[in-house]
C-alpha cells in the first residue's frame, strides 16, 4: 500500500530548508519566493498536521517520513 503523501512538494523542499536552521527569509531567497509566501507554506503545514507550530510540525513530518535530518 502506499503511504499518503502530506506535503506538496513545494512545502516539502520550504520544510527540507526550514530543517536545516534555515531562515524565513533566507528560505524565500534561495526559492525565489516571497518571506509571506514561505510563512503560507509553514502555516498551511502546520494546519494540515493540527500541531500548534514549527517545532512540532517538524516533528510529525520527521515521524512520518515526509522529511528527513
């Protein structure tokens, strides 16, 4: 069976970078995109898994497999 994805992939590479001690604003930056954009994409992550921010929603994601250390 196949495990259901939960991050788009844009989500996935603003939290593969967010992982990594990436900034907002340096996360916006090297994709192009805009610091609101990159914080929609945090928030919308964040929605998704019903955490209560970053942190744990790093945390689910590295539980899960959709990002990885």
């Amino acid at each position: 069976m196949l495990k259901r994805k939960i991050l788009t992939p844009r989500e996935k590479e603003v939290f593969d970078l967010l992982v990594n001690a990436k900034t907002t604003k340096e996360i916006a930056k090297k994709l192009k995109i805009s610091e609101k954009t990159v914080r929609n994409h945090i928030s919308n992550v964040i929605q998704k898994l019903g955490v209560k921010g970053r942190s744990s929603a790093i945390v689910e994601l590295l539980k899960s497999r959709e990002i990885s250390l």
